[in-house]
C-alpha cells in the first residue's frame, strides 16, 4: 500500500520500506558504538607519549572517559527517549557520535580530549537504550529476536573494524596516526545520522505515549502490517491495564517487580562472565601465558573475527531456539572455557592451550548472552515504560562493565596485582558466577520467542 503523506511521524511520500531496512538503520548505532569502544586502544600509547599524563589520569581520563559518559548516557537515556521519541533520540545519538569523533581527532589538549570522548561515551549509552528499544517495538515476533541481535552484531562488527582501521592507518600520519584512528569514526557516524531521518518513529510509542492512532496506522503500513487496525486494538487494550501505581513510580511500581529482577540479572551475569575483562586486556592475558608481545594486535583481530562469525550463529538460532535456549548453550560453554582456562594457567598447559579456550568463551558469549541481552531486556517491559526499563537493563550492565573494567589491573597487573603471580582464581571464580547463571536461567528465565510484546507483558506483569 502507498502512503502519501510526510508528517511528524517520519512516513515517507511512498512507503515499501521493508522492516529488515528500517531495522538495520536503527541497528546501526551499535556498529558506531563497537567501533567507538575499541578504536581508542590505537591512541593509547601515542597519546601517552604526546601529553605525559600521569598513569592514574591516562587511566581514569582519556581511556575510561568514554566508558564515564556510557553509564551516565544509559541512566539517563531512557528519560528523552520516552518523551521524544525514539526516532528523535537515535538522530541525536548520531550528533553525539559525529561530535565526539571530530572534536577527539582536533583535541590539542588532554582535558579537550576527555571531553568529547565523555561525549561519545554519552551517545554509546542511550543508543544501548533506544535502538533495541525502537527495534523490539517495530519488530514482528517471528523476526523480533534476529532483528533485535542485529543491534549486538553491528557492535561486534565495529569491533572488528576498528582494530583493522587501526592496523591500515598506522603510518598514515606519522605522530598523528592517532587522529586519523579517531576521526574515521565520523564518516559512518553522519551517514548514519542521514539515514536515520528516513525512519518512521515507533508505532507504539505513538499511541502508548502520544495517543495518535492515525500516524501509529500510517507506521504500521509502511512496516508491512496488514491489520493495523487489529494491532493498534490489541495495543491499546494492553495499555488499558496499566495504573495510577506506574504513573508515580514508573518501571519501579511493584507490578514490574518480576520484569525488574530478569532485567538486573541478565546485564549483571552479562558483565560476571569476564566478557570485558577478557577483550580489553586479552593481549595482556595471553603475554601472562607465554604469547610473544608483538603478536597482541593479531591476537586481537582473531578475538573479533571469531566473535562476529559466532555472532551471526547467534542471529539465526535466537527466533528458532529461542532466548532461554541460547542462554543455556552459552553458559554451559562459558563453565566449560572458563574451568578450562583457569586450568591453563594453574597447569601452566601453555598459549596455545589458553588461546583455544578463550575463543570458546568468545565463541559462547556471541552465541548466548551476547546475543539475546539487548533483546530480551528490550521485549520484557511494556511500552510505557520501556525505554526506561532499557535504560534500567543497560545502566546496570555498564556499571558493572565500569567496575571490572577498573579494578582488572589490580588483580591481573604482574608487578603488583594480587594474583600477580598466577591470576588463575580470577578465571575460576568467572566460572562459578556463570553455574549460577546457569541455575537462574534454568529456573526464572521465560521463553520469549515468537510471543508478541503484548502478550509477554500478560505473562509477566503480575
């Protein structure tokens, strides 16, 4: 069907936008976001020679800045993206990104730098909110879980690109190789801005939020629905359940206590797997392991491909197995790699031995977790309060990503760190967290595939 008009709503003078497009623009965000996160490891040792910071505030500033303003950016993303839209603030994202980009690549000072990389930081966070937000709502619930994936396939595949970026462009610049590594990231960050002004805002957010009916039907036909009219009923009739109790307290009135706790503890066991800890200091733990120093950016790259290649394994069993499913297969391969390399470096079984079984864990983390957080946090609260129920998911797993990401060197660090000698117990107790994932999953997690949001939130809110 043709829609004709172009409004507010973002509808187009003609329709025939297929959801996958709609979807993989909104996606895209998370590519941006991969590539922000890992694109500052070529600026480390350049920058550190350039300004002659001290190593507490290299650390704390101009590598952890960014991840500073993710965690504000996931706590307080969920505010505009509930009052403005969802359309509206994936533009902004893409504003943040473009800044932070081109204001690090020209910083002439360290403070300078902070700042926009803090800015990035900011975009990272509400995109890990409103993008899987957005998609879940314009998602059918055949296709809701591989296209909502797509969101952590883009973040694994702009992890992937930035350490090759970073590898072609040394040399480009001389002592300003950095810049380009940085500024780069400014190119897919306008187009994606470009493209996210032909997307159409949420339907649901539409009449949950604003009560138009007319532009949620107009979205609706452009999405391929061929039942609006049955969908906004079903739609609306959910809503009608909602109270006095969630307008006073939101996504904490007691109804969603359920939906609050599945939420807290699949970002909290997302980050208790050792998921960070493992990709920002692999060259590190695997120098620990006997691996010669020069081949960490190889190393690296091999993380990432086997990360993006088990990520796509992920994407095409998410609607077929379904949530639970993957979560179960991932945490029995995280117990598995973990124990295993623990026992590496217990046993001192060598490199090669370890490098194996850190590409299991890898392998297991795309598969599962990896896979199904972004969505299911996103398909698990109702509507009204979604974007801050995402935003609730999301700031508890970049807190917790913030705080092992900090205290790793005083446990891993080989002069002075804890376990300095062996950090074998690190890997073991990883492993234990992920037995109790195993039994929470076993237990509390519903299945959620091919089951529409409405009826999701029938079954869960109580």
């Amino acid at each position: 069907m043709q829609i004709t008009t172009n409004d507010s709503t973002g509808v187009a003078a003609t329709g025939g936008k297929n959801l996958f497009g709609i979807s993989l623009i909104a996606a895209l965000a998370g590519f941006i976001f991969g590539f922000d996160t890992v694109v500052i490891s070529g600026a480390n040792l350049p920058i550190k020679e350039l300004w002659h910071t001290s190593p507490w505030f290299h650390g704390f500033f101009i590598m952890s800045m960014a991840l500073w303003g993710t965690v504000a950016g996931a706590l307080f993303g969920g505010i505009p993206t509930q009052k403005y839209g969802r359309k509206k603030v994936l533009l902004w994202v893409g504003i943040l990104f473009s800044v932070s980009a081109i204001g690090s690549a020209v910083a002439q000072d360290p403070y300078t730098f902070s700042f926009f990389r803090f800015i990035g930081g900011v975009g990272i966070g509400v995109s890990s909110v409103a993008a899987p937000t957005y998609i879940s709502e314009i998602s059918t619930p055949k296709t809701r879980g591989r296209l909502g994936a797509m969101y952590q396939f883009n973040i694994v595949f702009g992890i992937l690109i930035a350490f090759l970026s970073n590898y072609f462009l040394q040399g480009v610049g001389g002592t300003n190789d950095w810049r380009w590594m940085l500024g780069v990231m400014a190119i897919p960050s306008l187009i994606y801005t470009l493209m996210v002004f032909n997307i159409p805002e949420s339907p649901r957010w539409l009449l949950a939020v604003k009560n138009n009916a007319e532009a949620a039907k107009k979205v609706m036909l452009r999405l391929g629905i061929t039942d609006p009219a049955a969908e906004i009923k079903e739609i609306q009739e959910a809503e009608k359940n909602e109270t006095d109790e969630v307008t006073t307290v939101g996504i904490f009135a007691s109804k969603y206590r359920v939906i609050l706790w599945l939420a807290f503890f699949v970002a909290f066991f997302n980050q208790w797997s050792g998921i960070n800890f493992i990709l920002y200091y692999a060259p590190e733990i695997l120098e620990r392991a006997g691996l010669a120093a020069k081949d960490s950016l190889g190393n690296s790259i091999l993380i990432g491909l086997t990360n993006l290649i088990f990520t796509f394994v992920g994407l095409y069993f998410i609607d077929r197995a379904g949530r639970k499913t993957l979560l179960v297969i991932g945490s029995i391969g995280y117990i598995l790699s973990l124990a295993m390399v623990a026992w590496a470096f217990y046993s001192g079984a060598g490199a090669s031995f370890l490098l194996v079984f850190l590409m299991l864990f890898i392998a297991a983390h795309a598969i599962g977790q990896g896979a199904v957080i972004w969505v299911f946090i996103s398909e698990i609260f109702p509507t009204k309060v979604r974007a801050s129920g995402q935003a609730f998911g999301a700031s508890v797993h970049w807190v917790f990503a913030a705080v092992i990401t900090l205290i790793t060197p005083v446990f891993l660090d080989a002069d002075n760190g804890i376990f300095k000698d062996n950090p074998w117990p690190i890997f073991a107790f990883f492993a234990f967290m992920m037995v109790l994932q195993f039994v929470w999953v076993l237990v509390k997690v519903p299945e959620t595939k091919g089951v529409s949001l409405e009826d999701i939130e029938k079954k869960l809110v109580k």
